[in-house]
C-alpha cells in the first residue's frame, strides 16, 4: 500500500451483480452479451464478436450494462491466464448485458470513485498477480473467490487526484500501445507479402503438369483408431516417443517445446506412422487442413489419430507443404472433407487432389524464395513478441510506480 494513502475496498465502493441467463420464460428481449471472450488481450471489449440471445426481458432489466460498469471475469481462465480479468464498459447506447461467467461492479457513488480509475487500479492488482491468489480450480475451469475480490483494498484519494493518475496512465499506455502496434504492422505486412507470393508462385503456370497425390507419395493414417488412453502415455522423453498433435504446428511449423510422449510398445504397434525427415503431416479432422514439414525430430515421434502423414514424396517435400498450404489448396481440401457432425478428411479423397509437379529444379527454386521470405516473417515474428512483452512488462512498471 503507498504510504499516506487510506483505503476502502471494492464492496464498499461497488454493487456487485451477477451474470445473465438466457430463461426460459417470456417475454424475451434480442441483447447483445459480454463473454469472456470478448476480452482483448489488452483487457479491452472487443464488439466484433457480440453473440446476441434473446432473454428474459425481466432478466435483462436488472442486468442491462451502464456506461462506467467494470465487467469482471470470475470464470474460465487458465494456468497462464487467471481469473479476475476486468474490463471497462465505456457506451451509451445500445442494449448489452454480461455473461453468467462474469459478473459486474456498478459504482455507488461516482462522487467518491470514477470508473476509469477503479478500472486502472484492479488492471494493476491483476497484473501484479493478486487474483491468482484467489482463484479455485472445478473440474478444469477456474473460479474466482469473489469474496476475496470484494475485499480488495483501494485508494481512498481526491477525484482530482484520481484524474491526474488516469490521465498520467492514459498517455504512457497510448505510447506504449502505439509501439505496439508499429510492430504487429509490419508483422502483418509481412504476413500480407508472404501471403501473396505463396498464392502466386503456386499457381497454375504454363508447362506444369498435374498429378495426383497418390502418385507422388504414400499417404498414411491410423484408419479406425481412436486415440491413446491415459494408460498409454508416459511422462518422459526416456520412456517413449513424442506423439504429435495439431496444437503442435505452430505458423506451418512443427513446435517441439510441448509434446506428448507415448510407451514404446505403443510407438511399435504402428511402424507404418513412425515419422521421418520429409514427411509431411496434416491434419484431417478439426483443424482440417493445417500442415507442416518434418524437417527435424528431436526424438522419435509419431501421430495421433487426427492426422495423415505423406510419405515418400517423389520431388521437394518442402514443395508439396507450401503448396498444401497456398489458399487453393486449402479450399480444396476443405471441401473434401465429408460428415455432419465431425467433418473428416478421408485418405482416399485426398489420394485424388491434383498437385503441380513441375521440374525439380523448379520445385527447389520457388521453396528457396518462399523460404526466404518467410524467414523475414518468422523475425518479425520474433520481434513483435519481443516488443509485446516489454510493452506488457513497462505498463506494469509504470502502474507499480503510480500504485504501490
């Protein structure tokens, strides 16, 4: 606490309301609801993916959000991410309300706290890490103890002392962000550029022939399998072999630094999927489409039940992944994919997707090109996250200057 300051704490300050459920009883009202994923990463609402219900128009009555709300995630979370995250509703107009995973603070009297202050001072106790302290993990999703959050203590200063932090705050945040947000546009033009060639050079040129997938590799997948149970797996590299999933393709890329390990007698059983320098994985069910080349392996690996692998690529391997990931080619194998539930990707229809295979030397080149040019996105990349996490860590150096 800063020397000299008193302190109240945010259930004396606020009304606390809980969050909104659709009911079952008319008449019903269309309103647009605050979720939990409409919080930015720079604890901001975003309105771009504003899920509209009809609800209870009684529901909605005592639950309709005011301009200087603070919507509080008491929900959801995760190990990196804990609850707790708070958000400032700052409009007027509109008919919106909040999520029952959420719940909102309404401030009692605006002559003794502004919204924008209370918002600045709960994002500094967030960052500063005091609602992990007061989260509770249920079957997967974390709860905040809310109590906890109530007793919350903060700064009992002038309104104009107040606006001076907040204006102090909004100046340094707006550099800040501006850095920001210089980075991620070169990323994106970058991206945008990478985007670009790759569609280009990967389409139909005069002298290309065609051919189909299966008669330039063979295309593999554990057909009928349903994945491995718990006792399948082990907990170190030394007991068993990596088994990848799609959240181990990161931007194209095969990312090694989370994996899953499998007994050996499990990896043994299916040999025919045991992964190779040059096979090219993708994934057939999900995330239908997403694809990377097995340029290294750290350790032997091999894949689990959403994937196919390509194997024994006659031509460029580097080739035929860029080539699987151009935008034809996506939509290609997206409207391939068959079933109502659980879209799936067959081996057979794939076998039948026409590929170009123009000469080796061809193939090499444009690799060498694209290569190149998603090196520079790859540093961008890089720099964007540098930047992002130094930008995170100065607002949290400066809100523990102003706070603490």
């Amino acid at each position: 606490m800063k020397e000299g300051w008193e302190y109240s704490s945010i259930g004396d300050l606020c009304d606390k309301m809980n969050g909104l459920w659709k009911g079952k009883t008319g008449p019903f009202v269309n309103v647009g609801v605050i979720r939990n994923a409409n919080f930015t990463k720079s604890f901001t609402l975003s309105f771009d993916n504003i899920e509209y219900l009809d609800v209870e128009a009684k529901q909605y009555k005592t639950r309709k959000l005011q301009k200087g709300d603070l919507i509080v995630e008491k929900s959801g979370g995760s190990e990196k991410q804990p609850v707790g995250r708070t958000v400032l509703f700052d409009r007027e107009d509109g008919d919106y309300s909040f999520s029952n995973f959420t719940s909102v603070l309404r401030i009692k009297d605006r002559d003794v706290i502004s919204p924008e202050f209370l918002y600045k001072y709960i994002l500094f106790v967030y960052l500063r890490g005091d609602t992990r302290k007061m989260q509770k993990a249920t079957t997967g999703i974390h709860n905040i103890e809310f109590d906890k959050f109530l007793s919350i203590p903060v700064p009992k200063i002038s309104l104009s002392e107040q606006q001076s932090i907040v204006d102090y705050l909004d100046s340094a945040f707006a550099k800040i962000d501006a850095m920001k947000a210089n980075a991620e546009k070169a990323l994106n033009e970058a991206k945008a550029l990478f985007q670009a060639s790759l569609k280009e050079m990967l389409e139909p040129k005069e002298g290309w022939e065609y051919k189909k997938l299966d008669d330039i590799c063979t295309i593999v997948g554990r057909i009928g399998f349903r994945g491995y149970t718990k006792a399948d797996l082990v907990d170190s590299p030394n007991d068993g072999a990596i088994t990848l999933s799609p959240s181990n393709i990161t931007n194209g890329e095969l990312d090694f630094s989370k994996c899953t390990y499998i007994s050996w007698d499990k990896y043994n059983e299916s040999p025919e999927i045991m992964l190779t320098k040059g096979d090219v994985v993708l994934v057939k069910t999900a995330s239908i489409g997403k694809c990377a080349v097995v340029k290294e392996l750290p350790h032997k690996a091999t894949l689990n039940p959403q994937f196919v692998v390509l194997k024994g690529i006659i031509g460029e391997p580097n080739f035929i992944g860029y080539y699987l990931k151009s935008p034809v080619a996506q939509i290609t194998i997206k409207q391939m994919a068959g079933g109502v539930a659980i879209p799936t990707l067959s081996q057979k229809k794939l076998g039948t997707m026409l590929i170009p295979s123009p000469s080796l030397s061809e193939q090499q080149s444009i690799v060498a090109t694209l290569d190149s040019l998603k090196s520079k996105v790859d540093k961008l990349q890089a720099n964007y996250e540098k930047i992002s996490q130094e930008c995170d860590a100065l607002k949290q150096a400066i809100l523990r200057q102003v706070f603490e």
